[in-house]
C-alpha cells in the first residue's frame, strides 16, 4: 500500500471510531443500558481507536 491509501483508510477508521462513539453515546445509550451491554459497546469502541495509529504505524 502507498502513503496516501494508509493515510485514506486510517482517516476513515478514525472517522468511523467516532461515529460509533457518538451514536452509542447518544442514540443507543438506554438500549445499551437496559440490554447490560454498554460496558462491551464502549470496549469496542474503544479498541476501534487503536486502528488508525495502527495503519499510519
């Protein structure tokens, strides 16, 4: 892959990081909270910020 390509797709892991982290912080959080699952969302979450130094690195 070239510079540009990791730069793309590393831009896009992060963009989509924060979405997740929106929409579960906004939208989803009763859903969350009354399935027990806001722990494990947030973890994912979470680990789907590791991914873009990951790509750049």
């Amino acid at each position: 892959m070239n510079k540009r390509t990791t730069l793309v797709i590393g831009a896009l892991a992060g963009m989509t990081a924060v979405a997740l982290g929106a929409f579960g912080a906004h939208a989803l959080k009763a859903r969350l909270v009354a399935a027990g699952r806001l722990d494990t969302y947030n973890l994912a979450v979470e680990y789907q910020f590791y991914h873009p130094p990951a790509f750049w690195g």
